[in-house]
C-alpha cells in the first residue's frame, strides 16, 4: 500500500474513507473540527452520536457515496489520561484496528486526518519522544500483514485465499491543512512505512515453512537486500566455517543435510566506510529438533521460528535501506538446521571454538548458544565494533522468567541496558534486565573443558547469557537479548495476526538511528 500526502486543507482532501482517532467522551468537533468542514454531512449523522470512543472501539460512518469524503472511521483511545502511559502503543492498535475495517470494507482509498491526530496527541510541554504519524503509518500497515504466501486460490469467500481475502486498500494518505507536506510529517511517515517494511519481512522470514526458509533461503534474502539498497553481503559455507575453526557452530551442522551459511550484511553509506561499527548478531536456527536431545513432538513445528533472531536483522536491513541512517551497521548471522543424524554431535563431545576455548557439550538443544558463541568471536575479530548486540529465541527458561510478551536483556554495560530498554519501550518492545553474575558461572564448570554448554534447570537464562558472557573480549560493549517468548505468539492482535511478530526489528533500527 502507497503512502501518500494531500496539503491544502479540508477542502482539498479527497478518499473513500478519513480515518479520525478520538478520546473517550470528547465530541468531534472538539478533537477533528477540520474534518466536520471536509465532510459536514457528518453534524447530521445519527450514528456518530453511537461513538464513545473506548478503547479498541471502531464505528464507520456513512455519507452519500458521491461525496469527496463519503465514509469516516472513528477509532477510539480509550480514556485520556489511561492512554497517556501507552500512547504509542495504543495508537498503534488503534490504527491496525482501523485499517483492518477498511480492508473488510473493501475501501480502496484511506486517509488519516493528521491535523487531528497531531491536536490529539499533542503534550503540554508540546514535544515528546515519538512521533504520532510515525507510529499510525507503522501501526496501519501492520494492521494489514498477512502470510498467505502458499494459500491457493480459493472460493472467493475470504476464507482460503481467494481473491476477496487478497484485497488490500491502494493508498494510505495523511492530511494536512499546509500547502505543502511539512518536513516532520513527511519524515515521520517515511520512518514509519520502514519499520513497518522491515517488521513485515522478518514475520514473513519466521512465518515460512522451514523447508522452504532454509540457511540458504536466508542468504538469498540478505544477497536480495544488498542489492537492492546498495550494500555489502558475504555468504560463507560449511567447508569454511570448519577450516576457519567454528568448532562450537560446526557442532551444531554436522547432523543437518542443509549447507549452513555464515550471512553477513553491511550498511554504511558513502562517508561512514571507516566508523566503527554497530553489530547485530542473530541466531539463524532454521529448524531446531534439539538434535540428539530430541525435544518432544508437541508444538516442534514452532520451531521454524528459531529463527527469529536472524530474522530481525534481515528486517533491520530492510528498513534501513528504505531509510537514510548515516551509521555503519553490520548483522552476523550464522544459519543452519539442528538435526539428527548418524553424524550428529552426541550429548558428551567436546569442542574447540573458534576463540580457541572448549566446550563439553552436555545437550545438543542448547545449540543456540554454540552458533552464537563463534559468531561473536569471529564480529569481534573482524569488526572490532563500538557495540556488539546479539538476539536470539535463546531459553525457555527466560519465557518461564517474563512470560511471553517480555524480552530479557543482559548487559555487562548498564547504559546500553537501559537505551536498549528505552527505545524498546516506545516502539512496542518491552525488555526487562537479568543478571549477569559471575558467580552463575560455576554452574557452567565442566570437569574436561573449559566449560559445559548447559547448567542445572534454575538460572537457565542466565546460564545461557553467561556462557556468551566467556566469548566478550574484555572492554568490549555488549548486550544479549533473549527474544524466546515474544517472537513467536498464538495471540492475534489489531497488528498482529498471530506468529511471527517482527519483535525486536524496531528495536535495532532506533539503536541505529539515534546510536548507543
């Protein structure tokens, strides 16, 4: 869907639908008056006298289909002073919701009344730290996402992929009063159309079936990325990795009949080449069966999303490429299945990492931390980067922690922790700090290595976190981000139809644009 813009004022705007976001118990005319000029038909519609604003609350109004502006879509904010603690959150929602009505409606033109929406969300200080149109663009094409990719044509009745279930409006347009789109408004918009590019692929990347999104599947994306956006891509297989040393990522290929891929991607627009850089480091666990700690058939085929990780970095890639962010990025992203076979890593092995350290492997589900654990060393080796930041769908143990909204974050540096958590906040990620405690570490001591790749049951996040902790070179900044509970849902939301979610794209991209 097109974003667009119309300037000139109520007079000028033109769509088969204005979409107005209101407070609960404040009239029209108080939060839009503009648009009772564009569309005067509505001080005479009875069913806007039926709107009340709440919460998640949606009410079409009609007037003659003749007429420049013959609909309008009022979505609700709840109470103002509850809103105020989740604003951009419930802007989001609320925009989704909205969007969502124009798609069952079929309504091939929407806009979003910005006058109103920047009167609305207006603070008493006038600044604050997000931006309204920013969030209702992001917020409104998420509403519209869907993975239908290997839906065959149906009957047509919207239920298994015919063409009704395939209609999409043709353009979003914001309104404004000005004779021309202001700076602020276009820019926000322009964000906003990215972060919702680049969370819209990485839920497609963790909603595909996992023999079609396979490691190799991944470096194509990356390699279609580079090229698109003009940026540096390298793809390194099986035989490299093992001469290179990765003994801890080889451990985890050597049962997988798909050809692991090392995918590395790198944006840094002419004049940054020689910054130090940002890297991103993302598990790329396409398939996880735990290998020969098999885990159980229930809910495995969840496990397509193990690779969520990598797939926030691809996202990333995506909107920074539609962006203009002056800074060099870097995403290591080490791919592979985790299978079980006659050459498989057996619960018991010891392996040499690529830092030189051993690891007596203890159980092969916990593989994440393996291909992690190389792809650190190697980013460190080859980047010498300002901030190392890896993300992976890493424990359980962390979603019994937080639940299955909440990120973990773990940092050997608090103010990295606590920009991670801000911007996180703003943009829909929530993040919670646990510890990075020495002492967990002896739950970690092999007799035979130089450490175990798993520990006792309790702490098992922490453990995990610990165990990346050893591959950190000393004054390095880092942060480990523990994306298992919400890269992955069941529950179906105004922005989200259930699935892969895109956690944590927007996440990185704010760390990107306003730096660590």
């Amino acid at each position: 869907m097109d974003i667009r813009f119309q300037v000139g004022g109520p007079a000028q705007w033109r769509a088969d639908a204005v979409i107005v976001f209101l407070f609960e118990g404040e009239a029209l005319s108080d939060g839009a008056p503009e648009l009772l000029e564009a569309a005067p038909w509505l001080g005479i519609a009875p069913a806007v006298r039926d709107f009340r604003g709440r919460k998640d609350e949606v009410a079409v109004f009609h007037g003659h289909p003749d007429l420049a502006v013959p609909r309008v879509i009022a979505a609700g904010l709840g109470k103002r002073e509850a809103f105020a603690a989740t604003a951009p959150a419930g802007l989001r929602a609320a925009a989704g919701a909205a969007l969502r009505r124009c798609r069952e409606l079929k309504i091939e033109t929407v806009s979003i009344d910005a006058v109103a929406l920047a009167r609305v969300t207006a603070t008493e200080g006038g600044t604050q730290a997000w931006s309204p149109f920013e969030e209702a663009v992001c917020g409104a094409l998420l509403g519209l996402y869907r993975y239908d990719r290997f839906k065959t044509n149906g009957n047509g009745n919207g239920e298994n992929g015919g063409e009704d279930a395939r209609f999409e409006p043709r353009w979003l347009a914001l309104l404004c009063a000005e004779a021309s789109v202001p700076d602020d408004l276009h820019a926000a918009a322009r964000r906003g159309e990215a972060a919702a590019a680049g969370v819209a692929l990485a839920r497609d990347l963790v909603n595909g079936p996992p023999n079609f999104v396979t490691p190799g599947h991944l470096a194509g994306q990356a390699e279609a990325i580079a090229r698109k956006y003009g940026m540096r891509v390298r793809s390194l297989g099986r035989a490299e990795l093992v001469e290179m040393g990765m003994g801890a990522f080889a451990s985890v290929f050597r049962g997988a009949e798909e050809e692991p891929r090392l995918v590395v991607i790198e944006h840094a627009p002419k004049g940054t080449e020689d910054q130090t850089p940002l890297v991103f480091v993302g598990k790329g666990i396409t398939f996880d069966t735990g290998g020969i700690s098999l885990k159980p058939a229930a809910k495995m085929h969840e496990m397509k999303g193990d690779m969520a990780g990598a797939a926030a970095i691809l996202g990333l890639f995506e909107a920074l490429g539609r962006s203009d962010v002056p800074r060099r990025v870097v995403g290591v992203m080490p791919c592979t299945e985790n299978m079980p076979d006659g050459r498989a890593t057996r619960p018991g092995d010891i392996v040499t990492t690529l830092s030189g350290k051993t690891v007596e492997i203890i159980n092969t589900d916990a593989e994440g931390r393996l291909v992690l654990c190389d792809a650190l060393t190697w980013a460190q080796r080859e980047y010498a980067p300002e901030v190392v930041v890896d993300l992976a769908t890493l424990t359980g143990a962390c979603v019994v922690a937080l639940g299955t909204d909440v990120a973990a974050v773990f940092a050997n540096d608090d103010a990295l922790s606590g920009r991670i958590r801000a911007v996180g906040d703003v943009v829909g990620d929530r993040f919670w700090p646990l510890p990075l405690w020495d002492m967990f570490f002896e739950n970690l001591k092999s007799d035979v290595a130089d450490m175990a790749n798993v520990g006792p049951r309790e702490g098992g996040a922490v453990n995990a976190a610990l165990f990346l902790k050893q591959f950190v070179d000393k004054g390095v900044r880092w942060a480990h981000l523990d994306i298992a509970g919400p890269a992955y849902t069941a529950k179906k939301t105004s922005t989200c139809p259930g699935g892969g979610t895109g956690f944590a794209v927007r996440t990185l991209l704010e760390l990107a644009r306003g730096g660590v």
